[in-house]
C-alpha cells in the first residue's frame, strides 16, 4: 500500500513538471515568435535606412 501511495504521489509530481514544460514552451514559442516580428521590423528600418544614404 506504501509502495502504491509512492508511485502515485510521484506520478502527480510527473504531471504537474509536465504541466510546468508545456507552459514554459508555450512561452518560449510566443516569445520567439515576438522576436521575429520584431527582428523582421528592424531588418525593414535598416534596409530604409541604408537606401536612404545610398540615395545621398
């Protein structure tokens, strides 16, 4: 009974660190996502600016 109380409290700890990943992947994801929004913006404002002297 001991044993069976073992597994089972730890395979609630297995899914609440499963649980835990998930939701710092989710985060992970968007914050890439975000970052390539802004990495691409940025790519834009070089390109402006660099034609814009080339053009002087």
């Amino acid at each position: 009974a001991a044993g069976t109380r073992d597994v089972s409290r730890h395979a609630g700890g297995v899914t609440e660190g499963a649980q835990q990943t998930g939701a710092a992947a989710t985060q992970v994801r968007a914050a890439s996502g975000e970052l390539a929004q802004k990495a691409e913006l940025l790519r834009g404002q070089v390109d402006r600016f660099l034609g814009g002297i080339r053009a002087a």
